[in-house]
C-alpha cells in the first residue's frame, strides 16, 4: 500500500493562523491535522462554555477553514483535528453550515464520549483521552472532515494511519510508529526548529510545519515541505520525542509505545527516518484530565531601582504586612528578582522586580483589599516607587488532576457524516503499564582533564509539562558525549543543579538509541501550568536553565 502523507497545520491554540493555507499548497499531502488541546486549554474552553453553552471548541479553526476548505476539497485532503475541544458536535455543525455557505459538499463527522463532567462533580470539565480508532471509523465511512474533543495528540495521526492501512487493535508495532510519528508532528514547528536548543544552526524565524510519510509497517520519515524554513535534523526529532514523555513506556489508549526502542537517522537533506519502533497492549485504563476551579489569584510587580535594592524590597513586604494580615490570603509568595546591574546605562538595567502573588478561594480576598493597600503606597514607601502595571481584582486559576478511568467509563462514538452513530469498542487486550529494566550505561569515557562550562555546550534539552510535574529531556549530540552525560547527569546531579527541585522526586530514564536522559520532577508546578505557581508555569524553559548550569565537561567535548 502506498505511504501516507499526515502533515500538521495546528500546534496549539492561537498557532499560526495561515498554516493551513502554507500546508495544502506547499506540496503533496493526504491528511492534515490540528492540535488545538493543552490541559490549559480545555480550562479556558471550559469557561467559554459557562458563558455561552453552545461555544467551548477552538474557535478560530473555522475562520481558517474559511479561507482553505474549497482548497482541501479539490485536492482530496482529509482534515483531522481536535478542534472540538469541550463541543465537538457543535463545532461539527459549524463546519456543516460554513460548507453549505460557501457551497462545498464535504463530508463532516465528528468523536464524542470523552466528556465525564457529569461522573466528576466539582470540575469545570473533565475528560478521557480517547484513542484514533473513533477517527478511524469516521475516515472508513467516508468523511473529509474530522472533528474530535479530547483524544490523545498522536491519536489524530493513528487514526488516518490506522483507517489507510488497515490495521487493527492488535497490530501493536504498527500503532506504536505511527503514535512516535504522531507525537513528533503534534506541536507543529516545535519539530522543526521551532524552540530547539541549536536553534542558531539553521534559518528558524520561521519555521515549516512538518509532514510524516508513513509506511504500512508503521516506521515513518518526517520532513517539511520543500522551501519552508526551519530545519529537520535527528536533534530537532530528538527533542521533540523528549517532550512531556517519561520512561521507556510511552503509554496511551491504542497501545504502549516503547520509546526506548526508537531509532533515528539521517535520511536526506531535512528528512528522518523513524524505524523500530516496539508497541504492547494498552494499560487497562484511560487517562482523564480534571480541570477546576482553584480559586483567584493576584499579582504585583515593584520596580527596585539602583542602590539598597535589598533595603528598598524589605521595606515594601513590611509595609504590605499589615494589609495582608487584616484579611490574610490563604497563600502569599514574594520573589525577588535581581535584573539590576550596578553602574548601568539604562534606568531598565538598573532595575530588580520585587513580584508579590496571592492565592485564595475568596476574590474579596485578593482583589480590591490588596491592590489598594499596594497603590496606597505610591507616594509613601521606597525612592523610585513604580509598579510594572496597576493592581486589579483577583482573577481566576484553574487546578489540573489526572486520574485513570476504566475503558468502560467513556462511550467512545464516532458520529458519521450521515448521522449515523457507530460505537467503538474498547481494546480487548491490555496490559499494565509497568516501569522498564534499568539499561546498561555506556562505557565511561577515560579519565582526562576537564574544563568549568555550560552543560549545554555538549547537549542539547526540551522540557514541558505534565499536570503539576516536569519533565527535561537532555540529549547528547555524539556518542562520546553520550558516554559522559549517562555518567555525569545523574538525578542527584540534577538536583543540585535545579535547586526548586531538591526536596521533590526526581525520576531519571535513560534512553540509550536517543542518546538521552528524561527527567521527571513530580510537584514541581504545583496544581499545573494554570495555577502558574511558578515563573515559568508551565516549565517551558526549565530545560534551557539546566543547559545554562556549570559541570566539570571533559576538555575532548568541548
């Protein structure tokens, strides 16, 4: 059977909005997919709902669709997405009447059954992470559009993998390449070039999304189209693969797919190749996440300018002490950040951010009480006194829990473009999801002199988000370095390094055929990237500190 051309046009909600366009022009391709979901978004698409009932799907897939359906119809290109977010049947009906209008007869369908809202009271939304196969039995019956709700990110790739070539629940290694392809492609430009550690090595101001050519025997080749920018290296997959994963098992509702059996090369200029790939039953249950309101939130950021900037902090936290301990929040964190340098040039560089975050279940709480004590001090507290912005009322976060759901909880349904609705049966064959064997490390590197210097000199790192936990992916570029960093960047190493993450648990996988090391940090986000209890939320940039981190690199890496 011929290879399959599953292309990507949407990393997240609010990408680029002419991707689509870029995508059905640049070249050949068969299925194009969107990822419009984030824990995140599911939360701001949950409280569009409470407003209106009939909204909570990503609402600029149509306006894009807009502009392109006429496009993906004469070049009989399917479009799967997940755009349906917390509505997929009304985001349907929507792409139904946007076709009607223009007078292009597509053929649109739709999966529901993730939503467990209802089973999980107190939540705002809540969801299984359904598998492709629903998407799957839309495209057999014939379908141009797809429109999912919550289904895992590489499901949208399975799915027209699976309905092409025919594979069936069992056919586990065939699955689990095109789950690997498919979480490669999910965050568009992210494979790239887009945010990659070597970014400086090609022309990434703007990206090409990429494209996977996948074989019936589920090993793929990601590439881009011709022209587009951005570059497609084994590092830019590599890091991509490292992102929000753990261990050598990568598990989902389809299968289990055994990252540690992954094999990457070269395979031409901006094309490479993905074989090997081992896949097992899924676990016996699914994941669902759990969105809710956490409570309400505020924040003040005080310019420090120049000299006593210590001086100048503590006295704004006494003069605020008062305030916060008429009606004290159930969480007060203050952070002082020391931007300022001595002697500057520039009244910016001079000056240090004194950020002050409250928490409580009660707005009253943090809202017009604390920012009227902050701006009452304007005339009255430190020299130079100077908000970055005006302290307003509290404003919402949401919390995030995952938690496993049997099969049986969901009734997973694809929605035929006819009407018809067609069940999809849970796998019949699972299996516990279990940690693997510890891999043999690779020979150390002989004893030589070393030099102090930035661990990302010799590797490369990508790091997200997983609820209230992190993960770093840390990758070295040559198997000499390989054989330094799986000895060297040890989880206690780790720990000294990421000083937030001393008192935490830290998991470390190794991942030989990568070349790499995973790191998973349990606690670190608090309650998830929407309760932003950190700076960097969401851990976005926790990777990029590591490589800043000084060690002892031997001088023959350097």
């Amino acid at each position: 059977m011929t290879v399959l051309r599953i292309g990507n046009f949407s990393g997240f909600y609010g990408d680029r909005s002419d991707a689509l366009r870029e995508m059905l022009t640049g070249g050949e391709i068969d299925v194009l997919t969107g990822d419009y979901l984030a824990e995140l978004t599911m939360l701001i698409l949950a409280r569009d709902r409470l407003k209106d009932p009939r909204a909570g799907y990503a609402r600029t897939f149509p306006r894009q669709l807009e502009d392109c359906l006429g496009l993906a119809h004469e070049r009989g290109v399917k479009i799967v997405t997940n755009a349906g977010g917390l509505n997929p049947a009304g985001l349907a009906t929507a792409v139904r009447e946007l076709a009607d209008r223009l007078g292009i007869p597509v053929r649109v369908a739709h999966v529901e059954g993730d939503d467990l809202t209802a089973s999980h009271p107190g939540t705002l939304a809540a969801h299984a992470y359904l598998g492709g196969f629903g998407i799957a039995e839309c495209l057999r019956a014939g379908a141009d559009v797809v429109v999912t709700g919550r289904v895992t990110d590489a499901a949208l790739v399975t799915g027209p993998a699976a309905a092409h070539f025919g594979w069936g629940r069992t056919d586990h290694d065939r699955l689990a390449g095109a789950v690997v392809a498919g979480h490669v492609l999910e965050c568009g430009t992210q494979a790239t070039g887009g945010n990659y550690a070597f970014f400086q090595e090609g022309d990434v101001r703007r990206p090409g999304f990429p494209l996977a050519e996948i074989h019936p025997d589920g090993s793929s080749v990601i590439t881009k189209h011709p022209g587009t920018g951005g570059l497609v290296d084994v590092g830019t997959v590599t890091a991509q693969l490292l992102y929000e994963t753990g261990g050598g098992r990568y598990a989902g509702p389809d299968v289990t797919a055994r990252l540690d059996t992954v094999r990457l090369s070269q395979d031409g200029p901006d094309r490479v190749r993905i074989e090997g790939v081992r896949g097992e039953a899924p676990p016996p249950t699914l994941k669902a996440g759990l969105n809710r309101l956490g409570g309400f939130r505020n924040e003040v950021v005080f310019v420090l300018t120049g000299l006593d900037i210590e001086a100048k902090a503590a006295l704004v936290r006494e003069q605020l002490s008062g305030a916060l301990a008429k009606s004290p929040p159930a969480e007060v964190r203050w952070e002082l950040v020391r931007t300022d340098r001595a002697d500057a040039d520039t009244e910016e560089t001079a000056s240090a951010l004194l950020r002050l975050v409250v928490r409580d279940a009660d707005e009253r709480v943090v809202g017009r009480a604390l920012s009227g004590a902050a701006v009452e001090l304007a005339l009255a507290s430190y020299p130079g006194f100077h908000v970055l912005s005006p302290p307003g009322k509290g404003s919402p976060y949401g919390v995030f829990e995952d938690v496993a759901v049997p099969h049986g909880a969901v009734n997973h349904m694809a929605v035929l473009h006819d009407g018809r609705r067609v069940a999809v049966p849970p796998p019949q064959e699972t299996r516990p999801l279990e940690a693997v064997s510890e891999p043999a490390l690779p020979d150390p590197l002989p004893p030589g002199p070393t030099r102090r210097a930035p661990l990302g000199l010799v590797a490369g790192a990508r790091s997200g988000d997983k609820g209230g936990n992190a993960n770093v992916g840390v990758w070295a570029r040559t198997e000499e370095a390989w054989r330094w960093l799986a000895h060297a960047l040890t989880a206690e190493r780790f720990r000294q390094l990421i000083p937030e993450s001393r008192d935490l648990p830290v998991t470390r996988h190794l991942l030989p055929n990568l070349r790499a090391v995973n790191f998973v940090v349990e606690g670190i986000l608090g309650a998830g990237g929407a309760a932003q209890a950190r700076f960097d939320p969401q851990a976005k940039a926790l990777g990029e500190w590591l490589r800043s981190r000084h060690l002892d690199i031997p001088e023959v890496l350097l």
